[in-house]
C-alpha cells in the first residue's frame, strides 16, 4: 500500500475521531494540516525516501488509530445504548 494512501486513512481516522468526540469533525486548521501531510508523505513516497515515507505513514496512523478507537468505541456504545449492566442488592430482613 502506498505510504500517501496509509496517510490519507490516518486523516480520516484523525477526523472520524474528532466527530466521534463531538466536537465539529473538520475544521479549516485541520483540512489543511491533513492536505499538507499528505502532500508532504506523497513527496517522499518515491525514489529512496519511499521507505522512510511508508514509515512516517505507518507511524501517524498507529498514533491516529491509538487516540481514536476509544472514543470511536464509547461513542458506539452510547448510540447503541452499550451492554451495561445493573446488579440487584439484595437485603436480608
């Protein structure tokens, strides 16, 4: 898989993060920031650097996927009403 397309998956995760945290999922400030790593790992996504690229990439979206899964996961289990369960005192008389 090419290290620009590894990349692209890690804004997109980045921003299914920020959606699912409810805060606004794009924001000016983060479109460009994600249009600018992509452009930058697509530089380097050839010649010598493409494994140093496929590296970076790699890395961004182990980091993307550590922060997100959480609160991708929790906002799931609101919607869903998640698998709580409540447990029954019970007192002797």
């Amino acid at each position: 898989m090419r290290a620009s397309a590894v990349m692209a998956l890690a804004v997109g995760l980045y921003v299914i993060h920020r959606w699912a945290k409810g805060e606004p999922a794009i924001t000016s400030q983060a479109a460009v920031g994600g249009l600018f790593a992509i452009g930058v790992i697509a530089l380097l996504d050839q010649g010598r650097t493409e494994e140093i690229a496929r590296g970076l990439a790699w890395l961004f979206l182990l980091g993307a996927a550590y922060n997100a899964i959480p609160d991708i996961a929790a906002a799931a289990g609101a919607q869903t009403g998640g698998t709580r369960t409540e447990t029954a005192v019970i007192k002797e008389a």
